[in-house]
C-alpha cells in the first residue's frame, strides 16, 4: 500500500531527492516548503508551507489528512544555516539558526503528532546532520541545533512509542546541494581577528560540501528507514561517515576536538 508522507523542506536538494524516490516507489508525498515548489511527479503535491508558522503548518497537515485520511510519515528536513566565530555571534543569529533547524522541527513534529496519535501508527524521521555529533568550528550554533534536534527526537521515541509512533534520525555528511551557497555569513568585525582562519575553513567546508555525496543518497538511506517494520533511531548514510560517528563515540571527546581543530581551523 502507498504511504502517505509529509516531506518539509522538498523544493530542492536532499528534500526534493527524498520527495522524488518515495514517489517513484509509489508513496504520495506532500512537499513542503516556503516556496512551494517541488519536483514534477503526479504522486508529488508542492504545499507552500513555512516550518516556523504553528497555524500554517497544522492547516497543512489537516489538509493532508481530509485528501487522504491518514498521514503515514513525516520527514523532518526543512534546514538552513549560518556561520561565524562564536565570539562575533549575535542573539539574532543564534536564534535564527535554531528558529528553522531546531524550532520548526519541533513544530513540524508538534503538528504531526496529534494525527498520528488519533491513527494510532505514524514515523517521524528527521534529517539532521553528522554536525550533531561534533561541534563545526564556525558553525557550532549550527551543529548545537541539530544536537538539540537529535536530543529531542529520541525523547520523542521513547514517548511516541505507546501510541506505535516510530522517531527516529538520518545524519548526512557532507552533500552537494544548495545548501552552500544558502547559507548566511555573519558580517565580522572590521578588526576580527578570526577572518582568516574563518574564511579559510569556510573555503574548506564549502569545497567538501559541493564534492560531496549526491542528494538521492540521503534519499535512500531516509526510504529504506521508511520500509524497516522497526525504523533505527540514528542512521548516518555512507560507510566512511558511519565509521568516523563511531569512532567519535568512541574516543575521548578531546581527540574529536583535536580533529575539528586539524581539519577545520588552521593557521
Ligand atoms: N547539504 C549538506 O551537506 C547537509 C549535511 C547535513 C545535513 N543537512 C541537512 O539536510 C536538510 C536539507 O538540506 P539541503 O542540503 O537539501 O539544503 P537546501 O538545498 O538549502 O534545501 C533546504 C530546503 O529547506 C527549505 N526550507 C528552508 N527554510 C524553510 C522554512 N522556514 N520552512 C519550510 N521550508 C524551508 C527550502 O525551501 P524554501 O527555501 O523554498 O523554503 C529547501 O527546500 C537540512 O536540514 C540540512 O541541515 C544538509
């Protein structure tokens, strides 16, 4: 039988990939997002939808529910991102980065729940980031919301379960999309003495981003989750990545900084 699946966040990139397999492989999925764009496909429906508004997104998923009579699943990937040394971090930076990656999941979660309660099954899978396993030098707020994400994910199973709710998370690596050239700049002090090692990494980390794994490869690492009878509670797609969140696990904290440190901040 078709699932009936919510996607946030399925204009373009990792998003529009996930609309478009589970479509293909039968499903009828409703991508969300602000612009309301999505992939062409007849079992694809574009819902302009924005994660940080409540009333939106519950008329979004009561519309869903009165077209088909159930919502199945819910992927929760609707993201952005913003850079900068902490130091030189405003509060409206912080709060814009945990506004959409943190508090429009939890909210897109919130509208999902009650329905699925009612049903009586339901999977809430969520799209966070190998970022939350480590904190990315110039994009620690970043990675802090996507850890809070996970955090609040797994209560949710364990809360959820009763009600044969399934949670659980899909940690991409670094993935070729939009998401680079998406992603805001704080403006740094005309004197800051990071711009450097700032720019630098960032130079890094966008190289790394664009050569990265395509898109579909999340997509079907988020539909296989979609089709266990019992979904895993953390998935990280790729052998090499899942290897690397075992060892970060693994080793004392201090080695995982240390490798940050190498990687990411040098002088
Ligand atoms: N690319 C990577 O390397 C990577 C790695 C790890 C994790 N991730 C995570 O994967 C997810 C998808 O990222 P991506 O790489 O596909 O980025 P992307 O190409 O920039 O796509 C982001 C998607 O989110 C939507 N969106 C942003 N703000 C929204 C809002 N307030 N309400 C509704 N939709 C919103 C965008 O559509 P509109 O602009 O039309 O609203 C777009 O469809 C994100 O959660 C990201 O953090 C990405």
């Amino acid at each position: 039988m078709s699932r009936i699946v919510l996607v946030t966040g399925g204009s373009r990139g990792i998003g529009a990939a996930i609309a478009s397999r589970l479509a293909q492989a039968g499903d009828v999925v409703y991508a969300a997002s602000r612009s309301g764009q999505a992939p062409t496909h007849p079992r694809i429906h574009g819902i302009v939808l924005d994660v940080n508004d409540i009333d939106g997104l519950r008329a979004g998923v009561d519309a869903i529910v009165q077209a088909e009579g159930r919502l199945d699943a819910v992927v929760v990937n609707a993201g952005n991102g913003i850079c900068g040394p902490l130091e030189e971090m405003k509060e409206e930076d912080v709060r814009y980065q945990f506004e959409t990656c943190f508090f429009g999941a939890v909210k897109t979660i919130g509208a999902c729940v009650p329905v699925m309660r009612a049903q009586g099954f339901g999977r809430i899978l969520a799209v966070t980031s190998f970022a939350a396993l480590v904190p990315l030098p110039y994009q620690v707020m970043y990675s802090s919301a996507k850890a809070a994400l996970e955090m609040a994910v797994m209560g949710y199973a364990v809360e959820l379960k009763p009600f044969g709710i399934q949670c659980g998370c899909v940690l991409p690596g670094d993935t070729a999309t939009g998401f680079t050239s998406a992603r805001k700049y704080i403006d740094l002090a005309e004197d800051s003495p990071y711009r450097d090692r700032f720019q630098r990494c960032m130079d890094t980390v966008s190289r790394d981003e664009q050569g990265g794994m395509p898109a579909d490869r999340i997509a079907r690492a988020v539909a296989r989750q979609l089709s266990r009878r019992r979904m895993r509670l953390e998935v990280v797609p790729r052998a090499d990545y899942w290897l690397l969140s075992a060892l970060i696990k693994l080793l004392p904290r201090r080695l995982a900084l240390l490798a940050m440190e190498k990687l990411y901040n040098k002088s």
